[in-house]
C-alpha cells in the first residue's frame, strides 16, 4: 500500500517535476515503478506529478491503475481507445505534464527511478535536458547493435550529434518537451528533435537494470521502423544520395560506353556477354527498387500527414485526489484536452459537452 498523503503544494496551477510514463502490457511492474516513483519524489521535497499513459494495454494494467490512482493522489492515468505506439503516448504524457520540468522514462523498471535526483540535480547547471547514458547496458546484443547503428546513423547521415548510448530516460524544461510534443509531424522521433529546438543538453552516465517482468515490446520490425522514421522523417539527404548514386552509376556507364567505342575504334575484338548484360540489367533494376521504395517512404507519410488524423483517442483519463484538486477538476476528467484539439484544428473553442458524452482525442498540433 502506498500513503496517500497528497504532495505539498497539491492546490497550485503547476507542479515542480512530472514524470511521463508510456506503458503497454506492464501489469508485472506497474505497482512497483509507482511505489518507487513516488518513494523517489517525495524524498526531494518537490511538488510532482506522474503522468502513466496507457497504450492499449490487454493485461491487467488499466485494473492495477485505476486502483493505484485512489492510492496515490499525485497520479494522473490515460488510457489509449488502442494501442498507438510508444511515441504517441510519449507525446499524450507530454501534453499532459503541467511540470517545469518534464521525466521521461519507460515502465520496465530498465531505468532505476532512484537514478532521477542524479538528473535533477544537473538543472542547477543551466542544462535543458539532460539525458541518461546507460552504464552496463543489460538489454539483448540486438537492441544494443540496433542502437548504436542508429546513434552512427544520425551522426553521420543526418548530422543529428547524440552521447553515443543515448536513452529515453531523461530530463526536459517542461515547455521545451511540450513544444516539441505539440509539433505537428505525425512519426516524430523526439530525441531528434530534442537536438533541433537547440536546448542546452548534456549526458550523465545511469545505471541500468534486467527488465523486471514481461517481455520486451520492441521488435527487430519496430526497429527497423524508428529508425525509418528517423530517416526519413528528419532529413531529405537519403534522397539527395539516389541522386548521387544516380549520376555516379550513369558517369560509370557512359565512361564504360566510350572505352567500348575506343576499343571498337582500335580494331579490338569485342565479344558481348549475356552475363554482364544480366549483371548489369540486375543490378540497376534493384537500385531503381531501392530509389523507388524511399521515395514511397516520403510519399507515404506526405499521405498519412495530409490526412491530418489525430494521433490516438483517449478513452479514459483517471486523476488522484492531489492531481483533481490542483487542476479543479472534482469528477475526474478534463475539458482542457478536448478544447486543446479544437484549437490545433483552427477552430474556435465550443462549449464543452455533457461529461457522458465527451470524446477526447489527441493530436500532434495539440499545443
């Protein structure tokens, strides 16, 4: 059982820390990452709130929350209509933080909450974000090869400079991490564009843990696919490379062609074969695939980014006691989300509906 003594402060309009947690099938370590969470928080002495968005999970982790939320009264919990992804609950979480400053770990237990005071303490210093670098990385040789790749990736492909073991655990300034939740792309890669709003980052080195209970949710297909979003998502210079590619292979071949033509010319006997013509044929007409396919990537999210969907639908929002009284909410529930979507939408502000007839959605404009 957790106290339930509120924070102090529980009436003001903003807390000192929020701590955002996306969670999906984490029934295994959701009591525990709240028990330890908010040993953590109330030991600094600084008014918190904990923002658990819940992705669609199918086990009992929306039954542990909602008791959780009568335990504690500084969590606030959102539950997904489905599950959307880790980085549309990232962003739900953020554009839930009333924080100045902004947690952000995952509900595996990976990211010791007893490491926060540690990045706390570096605000002090100026920083704007500081992230954890993991120590000991205790995840599968997969996860650690695939990140590191991508980590070269941004650096070289796209100039994105990050500390090289990089994490998702990690420190904002409140309105930088809700300026960047609120950007209107509809695949964001937030570590990404942590770098492009420019805030004064810095990496200190954390411990790292097994995963408690559970299984991993990131796939080598989920992988594969941050790290097109990335790609794809952040910079044109993969379509500037077919280009290159483009004019090195048609140099190759025209050059090829004159020394053919001289040759002939020369008198040299030249005998065609239908295995270079083969090679050939092959090798370009799976360059044209390749070029094809990236440039379907871009087509691909124009489309999904002109549908101009919202990025998730929340179907549930539960609130502690501390979290209601702060944001004057007695029942539980929020007009503010559903006002902040009319408003990216460019439209005015309507009246809110019956509270059992509201419908909240998120977007990526949500501001």
């Amino acid at each position: 059982m957790i106290d339930g003594s509120p924070a102090r402060g529980a009436g003001d309009a903003g807390v000192d820390v929020s701590v955002v947690v996306p969670l999906y099938n984490e029934e295994g370590n959701v009591q525990e990452l709240v028990e330890r969470l908010v040993a953590v928080l109330r030991a600094t002495g600084e008014t918190f709130e904990l923002v658990l968005v819940d992705d669609g999970s199918r086990d009992e982790t929306p039954v542990l929350l909602r008791r959780l939320v009568a335990e504690v009264p500084e969590l606030r919990a959102v539950r997904f209509a489905r599950n959307y992804g880790q980085e549309a609950a990232v962003q739900a979480g953020m554009l839930a933080s009333t924080g100045r400053w902004v947690v952000q770990t995952d509900g595996d237990l990976q990211n010791p909450p007893e490491e926060i005071p540690k990045l706390l303490a570096r605000r002090a210093e100026g920083w704007e974000v500081v992230f954890g670098a993991r120590e000991r990385r205790q995840d599968p040789w997969h996860r650690v090869l695939a990140s590191r790749l991508l980590v070269r990736v941004m650096r070289s492909l796209l100039g994105i400079e990050l500390p090289p073991d990089v994490t998702t655990f990690r420190v904002i300034r409140g309105d930088v991490a809700r300026l960047i939740a609120s950007l209107p792309e509809k695949r964001k890669f937030f570590s990404a564009l942590v770098v492009w709003s420019g805030a004064r980052a810095v990496s200190i080195p954390v411990a790292h843990a097994a995963r408690k209970a559970g299984e991993t949710k990131y796939t080598l297909g989920k992988l594969v696919n941050h790290a097109l979003d990335l790609t794809v998502g952040f910079s044109v210079r993969p379509l500037r490379l077919i280009g290159g590619t483009g004019v090195v292979i048609a140099l190759g071949g025209m050059a090829f062609a004159a020394y053919r033509v001289a040759q002939k010319l020369l008198g040299v006997d030249i005998t065609l074969g239908y295995t270079s013509m083969f090679a050939a044929v092959v090798v370009l007409g799976g360059l044209q695939l390749i070029a094809l396919s990236v440039i379907g990537e871009y087509v691909g999210r124009i489309f999904v980014q002109m549908q101009d969907r919202p990025l998730y639908r929340v179907a549930d929002e539960l609130r502690g006691a501390a979290a209601r009284a702060r944001l004057g909410d007695p029942g539980g529930e929020s007009v503010a989300g559903a006002l902040r979507v009319a408003r990216a939408a460019g439209a005015p502000p309507e009246e809110a509906p019956p509270r059992s007839a509201r419908v909240r959605t998120g977007t990526e404009g949500a501001p």
